[in-house]
C-alpha cells in the first residue's frame, strides 16, 4: 500500500509539473505528459481503491 501511495504521489507531481509547463512557459508537447500523466494517475487510483476495499475487509 506505500509503495502504490508513493507512486500516486510522484505521478501527481508529475502532472503538476507538466501542466505548469503548458499553462506558464507555453510548451505543447508539456501538455501532451500531462495528458499521459492522468491516465497514469487514473490507473493508480484505480488500484489504491481495489487494495483499500480489500484491506478494509480484512
């Protein structure tokens, strides 16, 4: 369970980074990392509430 809430963590700093990088600094291909960075996020998510459930059940 760390080790997925770490992974969370550094994709959504990841996200952060990127998406600064297109809003502040005009980069395009900064978007296009972000883009793949929530659907990275998205799979974390995903995972985290399939272990919390079954942790929760135990």
């Amino acid at each position: 369970m760390k080790d997925l809430l770490v992974k969370i963590n550094a994709e959504i700093e990841t996200f952060k980074v990127e998406s600064e990088s297109l809003t502040e600094k005009g980069i395009k291909a900064a978007g296009a990392r972000a883009r793949k960075s929530t659907l990275e996020i998205e799979k974390l998510l995903k995972e985290f509430r399939k272990v919390s459930i079954e942790e929760s059940k135990k």
